[in-house]
C-alpha cells in the first residue's frame, strides 16, 4: 500500500514512517507530496492520503480536491494537533474521512490506515440517491421551517469510516426496505442556536437535556 503524505514539509512524511516502523507495518510505501499538483501522479490502487491540516488549511483543501478529482474513492485522513481541534467542522466539510492527531501514535495511524482500506469501506457499491435524496430535502425542510435558518446543499461525499464529529448526535434505526441507520451530527453552536430557535429563544447557553431532547426531536422528524 502506499501512502501519500501531503504537508509543506517533507519531514512530515519521514515522522509518519518512523511511526509505522514503530507499529511494524511493513508494506507502507510513504511518498512525500509537498505540492497539490504531485498528488494526481502518485495516487494509485490501496492509497491512502494524509493531509496536514495544521500549517495552511486553505493549502489542505486544494490537497482534497485535487486528490478527489484524481481518484474521488480514495480514503483521505487528517492530520491535525489538538490545539486546532475547533477547525474539524471546516476539515469535515472538505471531505476529510478522518482525524488523527499529533503527535502522532504508532498503533493509532497503523489502524487507521488500515481500516481505511477495507474492501467493504473503500470499494462499496454506489449508494442509491433514491434513498438518499428525501433523507436530504427532509433535512434541509427542517432547518428552513423549524429552525428558520438558511441552509445551502453543497457536494455530497462518501465516508470512509462511520465515525462522527460532531459534540452532539441523533440517530434513528430504520428498517424494512431500507435498512440502516440516520444521523444527524452538529457541533455545540449549531445545536445551541438550533433548538433555541425551534423554541423561539435565543441561543442555548450550553449542551444541556433541552438541547438533547431537540436534537432527537430533529432526527425523528427528518427519518419520519
């Protein structure tokens, strides 16, 4: 396998091979990308690309669009320090498939690459937009109507890994002739002002039962 690390700084590539020496990976090929236009070359079958979110997040997100345009399937992992964990909800919004922060840990990014490239994740079937649209315009319905804030559909992405990042999530099961599960992930500002306007008040103060009860009004009314 090999993996594209893409930073302003070689160095970056040579920490992330010392890390999967230390966990024994012994098949990672790290290729150093230091400019948007490398990565369309090095991108192959059983790639993985990790982006460096810390040092320029604009210079990130031209990294992102150049590695889906090359190869829209191709898991893509952040890096970024706990200090920046606040940027995540913009890093999410790029198509980012995962977080791993610095420094960096031996086991945690072996694994995470790895299941990055699990057969079932990474080369699973289309998703039907019959499913998916209403999922979509129900959502978008209860932002306008409920929530009275504008919303605007921006590009759609698949997931590589089912983890959230949101401070607060509802999840409705579905079963029948779809079958799965719905959820909806915000950070706390969003949720706070969502549901203070659902009630008519100004901005929650804090991530309390109220917010929580809302949330899950949400998501039932957008599975519904």
């Amino acid at each position: 396998m090999k993996i594209i690390v893409a930073a302003g700084h070689a160095s970056v590539a040579g920490v992330i091979r010392g890390a999967l020496q230390m966990a024994k990976v012994q098949n990672a090929v790290v290729c150093a990308v230091t400019g948007p236009d490398q990565i369309a070359k090095e991108i192959g079958e059983e790639t993985v690309v990790l982006v460096d979110w810390d040092e320029n997040p604009a210079i990130a997100a031209t990294f992102i669009a150049v590695a889906r345009k090359a190869a829209r399937a191709t898991p893509i992992l952040f890096l970024c320090s706990k200090a920046k964990a606040g940027t995540i909800p913009e890093a999410i919004k790029v198509g980012t498939g995962g977080i791993l922060y610095k420094p960096v840990d031996a086991n945690e990014i072996s694994q995470a690459i790895a299941a990055a490239l699990q057969p079932s994740l990474a080369k699973r079937p289309a998703v039907n937009v019959e499913f998916i649209n209403p999922f979509i315009e129900a959502a978008k319905n209860v932002f306008v109507t409920m929530c009275k804030l504008p919303i605007e559909r921006k590009d759609l992405f698949l997931k590589a890994d089912h983890k959230m990042y949101g401070d607060i999530s509802g999840v409705m099961g579905l079963s029948g002739e779809a079958t799965g599960s719905v959820v909806i992930s915000l950070p706390t500002r969003l949720a706070c002002e969502m549901i203070g306007r659902m009630l008519g008040e100004p901005p929650l103060a804090a991530l309390d039962d109220c917010v929580c009860d809302g949330v899950a009004e949400l998501i039932n009314v957008i599975a519904g």
